[in-house]
C-alpha cells in the first residue's frame, strides 16, 4: 500500500510541476502559481497560510512541544533568457527530460518536498514538518521567506530544495555586493592636466583581480571578489573625475559580511559602500545530527558557490534536491523525469530516517 501511495505522489509531483511550468512566475508575480499551490494542498484537505506569495503549512498534529523541521523551496523563477528554443512556459516531455522555466531550479525541488510533505501530513511524528514555497527568492527580495520566518515556530532545521544531485550542500557561500567610487580631477583631454579617475581605478581592479583573502574555509575555500561593473566619463575630450566600478563578493563561512567588508576597504583606494548585508553566509555545525543522518545514508557533502534562501534562514538548514545546478537559468531548462521521482523518495526517506535517528 505505501509503494502504491509513493508511485501516486510521484505523478502528482510531475503533473503539477507541468502546470506550475505553464503557469509564468517571475519574482514579485507569482500570485498564479501561489494559487495553484494552495489549490492543490486544499485538495489534499491540507489548510494553508500566505503572504504575499509565500504559502506554508503544518502537519496536521502539529505539537508546539515538539521540534519543526522546515521544508522549503521557491516557486518563483528567472526572466528566461533569448537562447530558448522551446516555449518556456510550455511544459514538454522528450526523452525522459520535462523542459520549461522553472523545471530544475527549483520546481522539481519544490514538488518533491510537497508530497514529501503529503505523505508525512497525517501520520505522528517525533517532529513537526512545516512546508513553505516561498517567492522572490530568486532576486532574494524581502518579500520572500525573510517576511515569512516570524510568522513560523522555531525551526530546528531547515531542509532548502535546490537542485543538488541529491549531494547534501552543508555550507553555502553569501552575497555581498559593493559600490565603489573613486574621484579624480576633471581636465581637457588634450593638455596634461586633471587626474584621470579611470587610471586611478585600474589600481583598485588590477589588485581585485589577484586578491586573495586572508582566511579559507574548509567546506567553501577561498572568498571570491569580481568586477563585474564599470562607468566612467562623459565625453571623449574630457578626463573625468569619477569613476564607479561595482564588486560581487561570495563570502564563505570564515568571514561575516562586514568582515569581508572592512578586508577589501583596507586595501582598496576607492570609496566603497555596501548595498546590503542581509545575505550572509551558512555553515550546519559538525555537531548537528543531519550529518550523521546523511553518513549514514552515504550522502557526498560538499559547499555551494550560489546563493539560496539560506542566506536568509537564521536556523541550521542544509540544502538538497533532484535536478543539477548547472542545468538552472540555462536555455530550455529541464529536469529528468526519473529525478523528480527519486527526488521524492529520497525526501521520504531522508526524513524517515531522521525521525528514526536518536539526538
């Protein structure tokens, strides 16, 4: 009977990750999807909550005495980019492969944690399950689940769905993004006069370009810092006197974002200035029991260079899930069938077999 059960949560996931496909969901206008979300757990006689975009729900003998483990993905998805050659909204079945936006990153994810959830609903157990699919998680807006964790129990751990190979992501590198500003002294391009800004930020870049952080990570390495923007002038015969370049920092578990921060301001001439440290990094202690669930499950560990709503879960999360990263904001994203199918297997026994493991 719970064979037959599995093999039925198993098509459900894969028919509603096809109308979630169908259904466009770009962060910030998820509402549709949102909808169909919480059609779908009515029909299983399962009372949600929302905000905003964000829906969640408990089991149904939620006890406030015991632990909750969260169970969490994200139901919103990227602009899809111009090398599509299928329609990204349609969701196509060819060679075991669903394409559409959303497949992988993180629809297959989330389908597997909602009748992961499914089967978990009605039983007893040692822990409380709370099930969020959360919105904006993609542009990690605050409308997202940072506005929905005050609204949960405290969480004793958080399971985040993102495509991982089913490989346990046990820490997770964090975003700083910087402004940078460096001044010169305008002048007439054709006399040697003014102090061109531009050449005094080839200083800063050239040393962003080989700098390497003082302190390492054992599961992330090494912090990374990238130039990705740059603007400068105004016209041709003009030296310009200001010149704004922009760094992207993924920080590991061995610095704070305002560690990393104060490294890069003490070496660098420009004047720089954070636009946010709300998306930290993250690290499971050694001492939490999901590491010795996942070595007794034979689970490869490993840290992820990208960035999830971990960054903006306070509690002990760790991240996993059927699809492959690198397949996410590709041209005709997709997601193997038989990966959406292991997925939720594997969310069933991962949570069984931690249920069964004593603290």
């Amino acid at each position: 009977m719970e064979t037959e059960n599995k093999e039925h949560l198993k098509e459900e996931a894969i028919y509603l990750l096809k109308k979630l496909i169908a259904t466009p969901s770009l962060s910030r206008e998820e509402q549709q999807t949102a909808g169909i979300i919480g059609e779908f757990l009515l029909s299983k006689n399962i009372q949600c909550s929302r905000k905003g975009n964000n829906l969640w729900a408990c089991n149904r003998h939620f006890d406030p005495l015991l632990p909750s483990i969260l169970l969490n993905s994200h139901h919103d998805t990227v602009k899809p980019n111009q090398g599509y050659t299928k329609d990204p909204f349609k969701a196509i079945i060819e060679d075991g492969r669903l394409y559409g936006l959303g497949s992988n990153d993180a629809g297959g994810c989330l389908v597997s944690l909602i009748m992961a959830f499914v089967h978990f609903y009605e039983q007893k157990l040692p822990y409380n399950l709370v099930l969020v699919a959360s919105a904006e998680e993609e542009i990690s807006g605050k409308g997202g689940i940072e506005s929905v964790l005050p609204e949960l129990p405290e969480i004793h751990l958080a399971i985040v769905g993102e495509p991982t190979l089913l490989q346990l992501a046990v820490a997770e590198k964090g975003l700083l993004v910087i402004d940078a500003e460096v001044r010169g002294k305008a002048g007439h391009a054709a006399r040697d006069e003014g102090e061109n800004a531009i050449y005094k930020a080839l200083d800063d870049l050239n040393l962003i370009k080989t700098y390497r952080f003082d302190k390492k990570s054992d599961y992330l390495g090494e912090n990374k810092v990238t130039a990705t923007v740059i603007q400068a002038g105004s016209q041709h015969n003009v030296v310009p006197d200001l010149c704004t370049y922009t760094l992207d920092v993924r920080v590991t578990d061995a610095y704070s974002l305002e560690e990393a921060f104060e490294e890069l301001n003490a070496v660098l001439q420009a004047d720089l200035k954070p636009r946010s440290l709300r998306l930290n990094s993250s690290r499971i202690e050694p001492s939490h029991k999901i590491l010795r669930v996942a070595n007794d499950m034979g689970l490869k560990l490993f840290g992820s260079p990208t960035l999830s709503d971990q960054a903006l879960i306070h509690y002990p999360s760790v991240k996993i899930g059927p699809g492959d990263s690198a397949r996410s904001h590709t041209a005709d994203e997709f997601i193997y069938l038989e990966e959406i199918e292991r997925g939720v297997e594997f969310y069933i026994e991962l949570l069984t077999t931690y249920f069964d493991t004593e603290n």
